[in-house]
C-alpha cells in the first residue's frame, strides 16, 4: 500500500492528513469549509484514494488559507506516497461531464511542477468557498507533488457542476497516472528519472 501522513501547523491553519493511493475513495473531511470538503471527496472517489483529513483554519477571514494550506499538505503526501515512482504510468487524462458542464484534466508526475488553468466562473463563491480559490488549490497541490498538470472547463453555465467536475477530473486523470503497470521496469523516462 503506498500511503503518507503529513501534519502542518502555522499561525493561520492546523492540519493533519493521511492519503492511501491504493484505496477505495473512502474519506473524513473536516476542512471547516463545507463546499470543499465535497471537493475534496469527489477528487478522493474518483481518484479511488482514501483521504482523512482534519483542518482547523482562519475561516473567520475567508477560506484562501485553509484551502491553499490543504493543498499543500495534499501536495506533500501525494509525492511522499507514491516514493521513487517506480512503475507508475506516469501519465493519465480525462474528460468528466457533469450536467451541462464539461472539464479537462491530464497529469504528468514530472517531478516539474507546472500548472496551466483555464476556468471562468461567474459568481465569487460556491458555498463558504472562493471559486478563485479553485486555481489556488490546484497550484498547491501541482507544486507540491511535482505534477504537470493542464485543467480546463470546456463548458456549463452553474459553477458547482463546474467546480465538481475540474474535481472529478483531477481525481481521475491522477488515478490514471499513478496506476502500477508490471510492464514498466524503474521508472518511466527516455533520461532514466523524474525531476
């Protein structure tokens, strides 16, 4: 089982996280932040990992610390559990629909973090949730697991099927990439590493 623990504490957040990558989607989310807990258990099932994660965060300034600082520890225990990388695919994409709206996802576990964007919501927040904090959330994750990642909302009007499907795809691109394939010896690169 590739799994990790990391625990953050700062003036502004308190959290502590463990991720199985192996799992079965199961979670226990308390962010604070309603909304992103449903994020964050969408990505967890599509992903199939289990997640358990506590956080105790300035939510009475906004969410922006809480949801980047989870990110961050995601981020951490992602790259912590998937080791030297080893026989992974590498590589994963995917299209998820959710009613009107349709999102993009593909993930390199590059070890060169690298994010690119794209998503336009029309209303500042999803429940208790900044929807700017969306792209902050997927920085801190990108940069911290060493992940190229390109992320698109290619259509939708509500911004909660939006959200959740950027979520959902992210999940399922990740599972793509980080699935063992007993055909790849070491790792899978023309240099012979990931970084």
């Amino acid at each position: 089982m590739r799994t990790a623990a990391y625990s953050r504490a700062t003036k502004e957040t308190d959290i502590c996280l463990s991720i199985s990558l192996d799992g079965s989607g199961k979670t226990n989310l308390s962010t604070g932040v309603g909304f992103f807990d449903h994020m964050l258990d969408a990505f967890s099932r599509f992903a199939q990992v289990d997640l358990s994660l506590s956080c105790k965060g300035d939510t009475h300034v906004d969410a922006h610390h809480t949801v980047e600082d989870v990110g961050i520890c995601l981020g951490k225990a992602i790259r912590d559990a998937l080791g030297d990388r080893a026989g992974i695919r590498r590589a994963g994409s995917a299209y998820m629909p959710m009613d009107e709206a349709l999102a993009f996802a593909a993930i390199d576990i590059s070890g060169r973090p690298f994010l690119a964007f794209q998503a336009e919501f029309t209303a500042p927040m999803c429940g208790a949730m900044d929807t700017q904090l969306a792209e902050e959330f997927f920085r801190a994750v990108t940069v911290n697991a060493g992940l190229t990642v390109h992320m698109s909302v290619l259509a939708g009007r509500n911004d909660h099927h939006k959200m959740e499907a950027l979520f959902k795809a992210f999940g399922l691109a990740l599972r793509d990439a980080m699935r063992i394939d007993e055909r790849i010896q070491g790792v899978l690169s023309t240099k012979g590493a990931l970084d």
